[in-house]
C-alpha cells in the first residue's frame, strides 16, 4: 500500500481524511483499552459515530495503518467490546492520534453513541 504523509498523518494514497457517511460526537474522558493481538495499550477517544471513531494519546507502537484492533471502552458501569481497522495516523515519536473504522459491535451500541 502507498501512503501520503500529510501534516504527519498518513493515510491511503487517493483516499481524503474526514469522509464520513455519520456525524461524529465529541466525547470526553473516554478511555479505550485496543490490542493489536500482541500488546494493550490504552487511549482516549475524542468523538465517535455509529462506524468510527478518533483515539488520541496512543503510544506510537501502534503506528500500523491498515491493522486491526480489538478495542474495549467502559462507560457507566458497563464495558464495550469493538473491532475496528485503523484508517489513518497522526503523530510524532510521543503519542499518536489514530482513526478507526469500526466494523464490529456489540449489540447495545448504538444506544452507547446516541447517549452523547
């Protein structure tokens, strides 16, 4: 796959950033357990729709764009179990910002997403 490195993002060479079909949500204080199958790491999401959704703070041993993660959110007493391949990265050698299409979920999802 090619990638273009656009203000240190990478994403798929012919493809735009920010197409999306449903609105996102701003959320705060949402933090996300994701494992490449390997290594949990742990992040917060910054907004979210039914079929995506941004991690910001993620440490940047999950720069692998076109992986898939198993991700786990808790909220209000219940957990979140969710499959989503990373889209695009942003970043430096700190933390990274990921974007993720998400294409498994649990049941009660999108109840979850119209809660915010």
């Amino acid at each position: 796959n090619e990638y273009l490195l656009l203000y240190n993002c990478f994403q798929p060479v012919g493809e735009t950033m920010n197409k999306r079909r449903q609105s996102r949500k701003e959320v705060s204080h949402l933090v996300v357990e994701a494992s490449d199958g390997n290594v949990l790491y742990s992040g917060i999401v910054s907004n979210l729709s039914y079929s995506g959704l941004v991690l910001d703070n993620v440490p940047p041993e999950i720069n692998h764009r076109g992986e898939i993660l198993s991700l786990t959110m808790y909220s209000k007493g219940k957990s979140y179990r969710l499959r989503a391949l990373t889209r695009w990265v942003c970043g430096n050698d700190q933390r990274m910002t990921i974007g993720l299409r998400i294409f498994s979920v649990p049941r009660d999802w999108f109840k979850f997403v119209d809660g915010f």
